[in-house]
C-alpha cells in the first residue's frame, strides 16, 4: 500500500509586491493616454549670397597659340673638310660672332697663299705692260712707231689689268673659304647638341648640318584670328587700318596653361594681309621679351587681347559659384521666399576670380556664393549676405591702339586707377539691399 503524499502547501504573494505591481500598471496605462511626440524638421541650411558685382570691365579676345622662336638657324659646312674643332658645350649661350666649331684651316690657307702669289705675278706683268704702252706713245708721238704697235701696247695693258683684277678676285674668294672654316654664331642664342663629331669629314656637294642656334629673347607667339574677330577689332579701334608703329603698341597677355591668369604681356607685331582660304582664319603674330627664358618655342599658351569695346555696369559673379549641367552653365538664385532656383545662364571671359554673366539674372539677384553644396534647388535655406569685392585682376580699359601696356607693372597688378578691393569701384551702381 503506497504511503500517502503530504499536504501541498500555497505560496501566499506578499501585499506590499501587490500594490507596486498596481501602482506601475496605472502610471502605463496614464502614460498610453497621453498626447504623442511630433516630428521637429531640422532647421534650414545656411548658405552665403551676394547680388551680383557690377564694374566697367574691357572685352578681350580669349585664344590659344603657340610661341615660336625669334630667330632660328641651322649651322651648316660651307667649305669641305674634316671637322677638327668644338669650340662650345652642347646647349650653351652663344654670342654673335662667337667660334662654335672648326674645319680644317691649312688647305684653305695655302690656297690664300697660292692666291696671294698670283696676284702678285699679275700686277708686276701689269707694270711691264703699262711701261711699254708708255714708250710705245712716247714713239709714236716723235713719228717713229707705228699705230699696230701702239694699240698692241694698250691691248696688252688692258689684258694684264683685268688679270690683276681677276686675281685679286682669286684672293677674295680665297679669304672667303678660309673664313668659312670657322662656323660662328650669327646672333645671341642657345646652340643645340652637335651632330658631327670631331674628324668626320663635312661639306662636299651638300652643305652639312652641324647644329642649329636659337634665339628666344625676344620670342613671338603665333595664332589665328577669325575674320569676324578682326572685323570686331577694326571697328572698335575706328575701322582704322593699323600701320606698323599703331600695331606695336596693342597689347597682348599671355599666360602658359599652369599659370593663372596672364601674366606676361608683349604687344602685336604682325597681322597678315589676307585671309587664308583653307581655315578662314588670319595670321597675327605677338612679340614678347623672354630675359629669363621662361617660354620656348612649342609652347602652347593661353592668349588674351583686348578688342576695344567697354561694356558698364557689367554683372560679375565668382567663377566658383558656376554649375554644369547639359543645358550649359547655370548658377543658384534665391526667390523672395529663400527658396532655391536653379538658373540659367550665359557667360562671358573671366577677370581674375569672377565671371563675366551677360544674360540670365539681374542686378538685384541673390545669388549663392558659399555653401554651394548645402543648396538644393526647390529647397528653403537660412541666407548669410556678403559682398563680391572687385578682383585686382581686371585689365585696364584700352580705348585706342595708342594705349602703350604698362611694361614695368608687375604681373596681375591693378592699374593705377583700379578701384581697392574692398571699395566701390567708380561709375558703378551701388548694391541694393538684399531682399
């Protein structure tokens, strides 16, 4: 018979685990029945915007050319010989006049001598000769000589004069080829490595090319022009046709593609007459002093020339605040309310850091200048007003081709009329309060 189980014993809950227990339930349910939390928007970003600078600026012609060297020359053999000197060092600087290579000199020298000699074996036959035309005369003055003897005697002077002439000719052309055995530099400039080495032998039938020498101070710039380009020059400089002196004194700026802005600048030294009818383009040259070399012929270089026309009260922005899309260049506008719009524009050259906009917004336009990447087109922003300052980089207005560019200035400095940046430039209007 199986033992019996004991009594099961209840666990009683304490009262005071009860009431906290109730307590905790009523605080939820109080909780559920109250108002629920709402979404905040963070606030609107703040974006830099300032209305667009207005300044008289000049229009430029903005091209690409290349520089070519002043002067460039090959030094070649005029006289044959073995080749017995090297007067320089591959790419040094020569001077006009200066002895860059040596061709053997004793041949040539005893052909002077041999010329020399000749000359004066002529001029004592020229002697004898005029010494018988003179007593032929004396003969037949006094009736004792005949005519036949006496044109015989000038006959033969005549003959031994010419010789001497021609044998002086002989000791000329002798001296020439003796000079000719030293290959000098025509002009100042740099002389390329050597191609012939000492001993070989040079000249003959064909003249051969030794080493070339170039000269880069001053250097030219070369580029082509459209001929509605010249046309526009022409008329904004009184349709008048430049002559050499006028055309010297128009200015040119170049720049080489990693420098910024122009800072070299020359003046125009030829246009050609005609309009090349493969390209439709003309010809035009610029001069520029190269002391330090900086530039060498191949190079290409950014060019800027100034066309005559002054536009006023042009509206500039900084070339930063520019966008890109398909449509073309675009800038970020703001509406009355501060709402993002995203603009259309047309551009013109650059001055410096600001942009020449010829169409697309007006002079009471707030446009973004910092914190670009914070506006969003159709997007409410905070706006912080600045100012544009004017850029140092304006070029200086050129009316005429009488205006002679400022030589001593240095690069990318304001002319002495140039406003201060931070000053209102003259004949501007100043700008209206940001809306």
């Amino acid at each position: 018979m199986a033992a019996s189980q004991p009594p099961r014993r209840e666990r009683s809950v304490p009262a005071s685990v009860v009431r906290t227990c109730a307590i905790l339930f009523a605080l939820a349910a109080l909780a559920g029945c109250g108002k629920q939390n709402a979404y905040i928007p963070p606030p609107a970003p703040e974006v830099g915007v300032a209305q667009p600078l207005q300044q008289t600026v000049e229009i430029h012609l903005e091209q690409t050319g290349n520089m070519a060297a002043f002067n460039n020359v090959d030094l070649v053999a005029r006289v044959e010989g073995f080749l017995t000197e090297q007067k320089y060092v591959d790419g040094a600087v020569a001077k006009k006049g200066d002895v860059l290579f040596v061709i053997e000199q004793p041949p040539y020298e005893a052909q002077l001598q041999q010329a020399e000699a000749a000359l004066i074996a002529a001029k004592a036959e020229l002697v004898k000769s005029e010494a018988e035309l003179a007593r032929q005369s004396t003969l037949r003055s006094q009736d004792i000589s005949t005519q036949v003897a006496l044109d015989r005697a000038r006959a033969q002077r005549d003959s031994d004069k010419a010789n001497v002439m021609s044998k002086e000719a002989g000791v000329t052309l002798a001296k020439i080829n003796l000079g000719y055995t030293s290959v000098t530099a025509p002009f100042d400039g740099i002389v390329t490595r050597h191609l012939i080495s000492i001993g070989e032998l040079v000249g003959g039938s064909t003249k051969t090319k030794l080493a070339s020498i170039v000269q880069l101070n001053p250097i030219y710039v070369t580029f082509n022009l459209s001929e509605q380009d010249i046309l526009r020059i022409r008329e904004n400089l009184n349709g008048r046709q430049l002559t050499l002196a006028e055309l010297q004194e128009v200015p040119i700026e170049i720049g080489l593609m990693n420098e910024r802005g122009y800072p070299h600048r020359g003046h125009l030294d030829y246009v050609a007459p005609e309009v090349d009818p493969a390209t439709g383009t003309i010809l035009v040259r610029g001069l520029f002093e190269n002391p330090n070399r900086a530039l060498l012929p191949g190079f290409f270089v950014r060019i800027r020339i100034p066309t005559g026309r002054v536009v006023e009260n042009a509206l500039l922005v900084p070339d930063r605040a520019l966008g890109q899309n398909q449509e073309g260049r675009y800038l970020l506008v703001l509406t009355k309310d501060n709402v993002v719009e995203q603009r259309q524009v047309q551009t013109g050259q650059q001055f410096g850091d600001l942009r020449l906009i010829q169409s697309g917004i007006k002079p009471d336009d707030r446009v973004v200048v910092g914190g670009i990447q914070r506006a969003i087109p159709g997007r409410k922003v905070a706006p912080q007003t600045t100012t544009i300052t004017a850029t140092p980089l304006l070029p200086p207005p050129v009316s005429a081709p009488n205006s002679t560019p400022p030589d001593s200035a240095p690069p990318n400095a304001a002319p002495p009329n140039a406003t201060p940046p931070n000053a209102t430039p003259p004949n501007a209007a100043p700008p209206a309060a940001p809306k």
